[in-house]
C-alpha cells in the first residue's frame, strides 16, 4: 500500500523517538508535581500530573519547594517552561515548620505500563493495516489514525516527566486525531458514492495546515523562557478546544449522513449509524471527562489515561470490521458486542467487591480500573465463546457438527443444480450417510411420467409405485418412510427413506435436519423443474427456425432463458427472504417465550433447537444471496464479486487471486451485463470447487477497447477438451456449456485451452453493452 522507502524512513524515526523517550524515562525518578511562585516568592505545590503522585510523594497542595536537585526551583527548566517539576533524584519541601527531603524511586508508574499498553497495541494494529489491508485511500487515514494514536501514547509518558518535545507531539497529535477521523469518514463516504468533497477539501487543508504550523511554533519548547510558557499554554488550551469542536463536527457529519441515507439505504444508514455510535462511545468518555472541563478551566472528572484507553475501541472495532469482511454486518456486530458488555457488569461487579473486602484502603481510581478491565476482559471472553464453541463443536457435539457441515454442503450444491439426476451426488449421498439408512430415493411425478432418482440399497420400481399410490401426508410403508417435498398443479415429489442400518431411533436433532433439507429440496425442484420446461420450449422454437437464421434466433433465446432465469432466482429469493426466514424469526422468539416454562431436560431440548433455527436461518441467507446476489446493483459487482470469493475460499481449499483492472469503467456496465458475469464467474469457481483440485484460482477483470475482458486460469488437473460435445444449436445448463453458452447470449467470444494435468485457461471478450456509458 505505501512504498517501502517511505515505511522504511517511518519506522526509523519512531523507532529512534521511542529509543530516545525510553532513555528519558529511565534517567530519573517520576514526580509530577506543579508548583507555582507566590506573592512571597515562594515555589508552592498548585497540583499534580497524575491523581496518584501525592499519595505515591507523600506531599499536599500546599507545600513549599524550597530546592530540586539540589537547585533551586527558579533555575530548573521545567519549571521556566511550564511551571512543573516532571522529573527528579530528590526535593526538599516545607510543611508548616516541618522541613523534610523526598527521593522519588518510582519509574515506571501503572499510568505509563497503560500507555505503553496502547502504543503496542496502536502499533501492532498498524503493521496489520499496513500488511494485510487493500489499496484503498479510506485504509491510508485509517493507518494514519492508529499512527497517530501510537505518536500519543508512545510521546505521554515522557510528556509527563517534562519534555518539551514529548508535548509538542502529544498536543499536535490530539488536534490531529480529529480532523483525520474526519478526512476518513469524507474518504470512506466518497469511495461509496455518498457525498462530495470538494469544499470538505479545502477545509482540511486549511486544519492540516494550521496543525502544520502549530507544530513549528511548539519547537520553541526546547528553550527555557517565559515566551515558551505562554506558547505552551495557549496550545495546550487550543489542542483542547480543537480536540472538542473536532468530535461534535465529526457527531454533526455522520448524523446528518444518516439522516439522509436512512429512507433511502437502510444498509448504509445502519453502518453510519454504528459508526457513529461506536465514535461516541470512544471518544465521548475522555471528551466529556476530560476535556470539556479543562477547556472551561475546571478540574477534569476522571484521569485521561482511564478514558482515555476507550479512544482505541472504534478505529480496532472498524480495522477488525473491515479485515474479517463483516463491515456490511457491522450493526448486528455492535449490538451483539454491547449485549456481551451488559452482560459483563455483573461478574465484573462481584469480582470488584471481592477486591474491595480484601483491599479496603484502595484507591477510588484503581476500583474503578480493576472494575473496566474486568468488564474489557469478560466481554471479550463472552465473544470469543462462539468461536471457541466452532472450533471444540466437533469434538463435544459431533452430531451437531455433522448436521451443520451436511446442510452447509446440501445449499452449496442446491444452488447449482440444473438437472433432476443432480440430485444424487449433491442431496442423496448426504442423506444416506448422515442417517446412516439402507438408501434414499428422491421421485418425481407429473402427469405424464415418473422418474426417480435413487442412492444406496433401494429398489426404485417400489420407490415409483409408492410416490404414486400413497396419499400426499407423512407416512410409513412398510420398511420405508415417505416424506412429501412439494405439490404442485403439474408434478408432486417425495423424498423416500429405507430403514436405518442399526434400527435405532431416529433422534429429534436427525429430525429437525431432514425438514430442513426437505425445505430446501422443494425450492431446488421447483428450479430444476422450470428450467426443464423452459429448455424444452425453447428447443421446440429452435428446431423450427431456418438454417440461416439460427446463430441469431439462438442467441436472442439464450438471453431470454437466462433472463427467466434470473428473474426466478429473484423471486425465490425473495419468498425465501419474506416467508421461510420470517417464520423461522417468529418461530424461535416463540419458542424462546416457552423455555422458562419448561423442565430443565426439555429447556435443554428448546435451546438446541433455537441453535438449529440459527443454522438454518444462515443458510437460508446464503441461498439467497446466491440466488440473488443484490449487492451487484447496490454496491458494484467488484464488492458482490470479492464477497463471492472471500465466501468460497473461506470452505474450500484453494486460494483465489481476483484482480479488477479499471474499476470504475466496469461498474459502468449495465446490471444485465453484470449479473451475466457475476454467473460466469460463479460457475467457475463452482467447477473448480467440484472438479478441478486446482490449489490456486486467478481470475482477472477488465475493459480494454470498449470490450470487457474475462481470464480465468487454474493449476488443477484439467480435462481432454476433445470429449467436449458444445452442441450449438442447443442450451445446456451444465459447466462448461452453460459458461460459453452465457458469452453468445451476450455476443462474446469464448475459448478454453485444458489438458490433462495442465489445468485450464479461459477467455471470454464480450463487446460493451450498447448504450452504456463508457
């Protein structure tokens, strides 16, 4: 993402800052302390740096500071420069009549472990950014966020002990951290299509240059006067007031973007609405605790060291978002991340007045520290129990996980079926397997024909003659159970088991899974079944059409039957979505409402099959989307096109390199075109998931000379290309045919090179769409 010289020179100087401020703050002892001259030309304590120093000193506001070192205060440097003794061997202090000398021992003090906590953190969150994240300009402001919020914590210990450089980093990047936040949002929007920048451009110019200049005047710390006090003091004063405006314009820009995305995208609005409040929860604290009082020249509520480790939830929240491809389902996120923090409270309460029996005498501000760690560290156990449960799943519930991983395999394979014997390898085997029964069959009858389709020890003329003669109902037959799949005014269809091979029992959970994949059976037939009829209509045209006008009369048929095609995509999605997937909502917040009725046996028995709800739910999502993948038209086919890819590879086991070259002129193709190509590219990555054990997919996109180019290349095991029958004068649905088929419906040009052993290339050039923007 950046140049390697650049990094390089980056990472030099922080390394040679922290280098520098970890000698500082190991020459000498912490202190702390303001003092400042009295009417008497007396040197008094005015306040501390930190609320623990008096306790850790021993000394009051109050007391008088007669010596530091040795010196006077008046000739030490720090106190010229900002009324403040950060660091020292020893101090002789009066108390009334009492005269007494204090040896500061501590270094290292639990303020500067936090701070080195967050810069570690901030840092390690960096290189990750750096390492992993895509070109995108919104990454560059978020990599300069977590820079500049390590520069913060890395400078404040020492800015604590009273170096002048250590507070001109401190101070220029607090003004900083707004404004940047704000150039991301403006970044991030735009690289979305949401607002326009060009006034936004001229004001952050306007701030970068002013912190620019800001932090050249703050070079004056390094020598001690009375000028570089008051310059401290009204920068000091300025970052606070920058800092504040910064936070309610940065609150200001997102509301205002969300009042006008929530009518229209309610995706969109939910992402700046949870942006929004997750900037609040970050920053509000250290702003509202810290800040505000200090701008209005009071004494700040709670230690900024304490608020201010909440300013790093947001920007890791969004870098955690981002990484793992869940920013579209970043309001789910938060809401299930606040839920695990209520849920904190409680252990983290008990645990705190525990501490608090044992430890009477401590400090307000340490209960208040043990009680938010205890919160930080229960909410983020409680999160990470579903992937802990995920990954011990198949060792505790190995049923369970058998169950899951089938279904999850049963939809990927339904969503690619075009063909009745289909069936088998993709449903039956699974079925059989899972159950452990003699066979399954899966018939289906019309009016005119019975056919069946069968896996294992089955006999399918009994199988044919059962579907025909048994009542549309739940039943048993002897030594095999008939379970209906779909009724429909020209065809109904069963799905017929045999006996399980241990004649045991089937289970409620065993249950529950074949009624799902029973539902997902029904929609797939309904499929297959259109698609037949359709290829079958649309043959009889065909063989009717002269010779000399084929090639067009069957390209113009290719298009319409994929357009059918897309269109019942769409509605069955669509029905899935507004039926199925809201009767299961409805179903488990029933039986969610039921469960503290019941027995702890039978409570057990409801949870298990809330969770299955879930499963379903899931995949019910995924069919969905892959039978109508919207973000096509609402964010672009690259980002339908990579959610496509991160999805498959995150089951299967090669690696994808997808490239787009000229993003912006293929997002101007028409929704037509791209959909035709989200398929294509679809197809094949189902064929190299089922045929090709290839390890690694490229897949490169492109527009060159008003066409759209299309390469696809495997290292797999590849085919003789001879055995190919393309038969053009016909559509087929199946692999390669339904790809080439897909590039003449839209007047491309389609070539294949494979040999055994050699995996497989293709070419597809498609003309751009005629009265498309270009």
């Amino acid at each position: 993402m950046y140049s390697k010289s650049v990094i390089g020179i980056l990472a030099v100087l922080l390394i040679g800052t922290q280098v520098g401020f970890t000698h500082f703050l190991f020459s000498s002892p912490f202190v702390g302390i303001h003092i400042q001259e009295n009417e008497d030309h007396q040197w008094v304590i005015t306040g501390f740096e930190t609320q623990q120093v008096s306790g850790d000193l021993g000394v009051r506001i109050g007391d008088q500071v007669i010596a530091v070192d040795g010196k006077p205060p008046a000739s030490i440097a720090s106190v010229v420069k900002w009324d403040a003794v950060g660091r020292a061997e020893q101090m002789q202090i009066i108390r009334g009549d009492e005269t007494f000398t204090i040896a500061p021992t501590s270094h290292v003090t639990s303020y500067d472990l936090c701070n080195i906590f967050g810069q570690i953190l901030c840092f390690f969150t960096l290189f990750i950014l750096v390492w992993k994240m895509p070109p995108l300009a919104s990454f560059r402001y978020l990599c300069l966020i977590f820079l500049a919020l390590g520069i913060l914590f890395m400078s404040l210990p020492s800015s604590l002990r009273s170096d002048g450089f250590a507070k001109n980093m401190v101070l220029t990047a607090v003004m900083l951290l707004p404004v940047l936040f704000y150039h991301f949002f403006i970044v991030f929007m735009r690289e979305r299509g949401k607002t326009r920048t060009d006034a936004n451009s001229k004001l952050l110019l306007i701030l970068y240059i002013f912190i620019g200049l800001s932090f050249l005047v703050q070079l004056v710390y390094v020598v001690p006067s009375e000028l570089t006090r008051r310059v401290f003091q009204f920068m000091e004063n300025t970052s606070m007031v920058v800092f504040v405006a910064g936070f309610i314009i940065n609150m200001v820009f997102l509301l205002s973007l969300y009042q006008k995305e929530r009518k229209n995208k309610k995706y969109v609005a939910d992402i700046i609405k949870t942006i929004m409040l997750s900037l609040l929860v970050s920053f509000g604290p250290i702003t509202l605790l810290y800040f505000v009082p200090r701008v209005f020249s009071m004494t700040y509520i709670v230690d900024p060291i304490y608020s201010g480790l909440f300013a790093l939830l947001f920007p890791i929240l969004l870098t955690y978002l981002i990484a793992t491809k869940q920013l579209y389902e970043i309001d789910l996120f938060v809401r299930r991340l606040l839920f695990m923090a209520v849920m904190s409270i409680i252990p983290s309460v008990f645990f705190t007045s525990v501490l608090v029996a044992y430890l009477p005498d401590l400090p307000l501000q340490q209960i208040i520290l043990v009680f938010m760690l205890g919160c930080m560290f229960c909410s983020a156990f409680l999160f990470s129990l579903e992937y802990f449960t995920k990954i011990t799943e198949p060792y505790f519930f190995p049923r369970r996980s058998l169950h899951r991983d089938s279904l999850r395999r049963i939809t990927d394979q339904l969503s690619e079926i075009t063909t009745f014997r289909e069936f088998k390898e993709a449903v039956l085997e699974d079925i059989v397997s899972v159950l452990q029964v003699y066979g399954a069959a899966i018939v289906f009858a019309s009016s005119t024909e019975v056919d069946a389709v069968c896996d294992g020890e089955i006999d399918e003329r009994i199988v044919k003659q059962l579907a025909k003669d048994k009542p549309f109902q739940e039943c048993r037959s002897g030594e095999y159970f008939i379970y209906p799949i779909s009724k429909h005014g020209e065809y109904t269809s069963h799905l017929i088991l045999t006996e399980e091979k241990e004649n045991t029992y089937v289970s409620t959970e065993d249950r529950q899974w074949l009624r799902t994949v029973i539902g997902h059976l029904s929609v797939s037939l309904e499929n297959v079944y259109l698609i037949r009829t359709m290829q079958m209509k649309m043959q009889q045209i065909a063989s009717q059409i002269p010779n000399e006008e084929a090639t067009d009369a069957l390209i113009w048929f290719r298009k319409v039957l994929f357009d059918l095609q897309e269109k019942e995509r769409i509605r069955i999605a669509t029905d899935l979505h507004d039926t199925t997937m809201q009767d299961l909502f409805f179903l488990k917040r029933r039986l969610s409402n039921l469960k503290e009725e019941l027995t702890p046996m039978q409570r057990t028995q409801i949870i298990n099959i809330m969770e299955y709800i879930d499963i379903i739910n899931a995949n019910l999502r995924q069919s969905c989307y892959e039978l109508h993948p919207h973000l096509i038209k609402e964010t672009g086919i690259v980002v339908a096109l990579q959610k496509l890819i991160d999805q498959e590879m995150k089951l299967e086991s090669f690696e994808v390199e997808f490239r787009v070259e000229e993003a912006d002129t293929v997002e101007r193709l028409s929704l037509e075109t791209k959909r035709h190509l989200f398929r294509v590219i679809q197809e094949l990555l189902n064929n190299a998931k089922k045929h090709s054990e290839a390890n690694l997919l490229s897949i490169r996109l492109g527009v060159n000379n008003k066409q759209i180019l299309l390469f696809y290349e495997d290292d797999g095991k590849g085919f003789n290309i001879d055995i190919l029958d393309w038969q053009d004068g016909r559509i087929s649905g199946m692999g390669m045919k339904q790809l080439k088929s897909r590039i003449i419906s839209l007047n491309g040009q389609f070539s294949l090179e494979s040999s055994e052993g050699n995996g497989l290339k293709i070419q597809a050039i498609i003309p751009w769409k005629e009265g498309a923007a270009f």
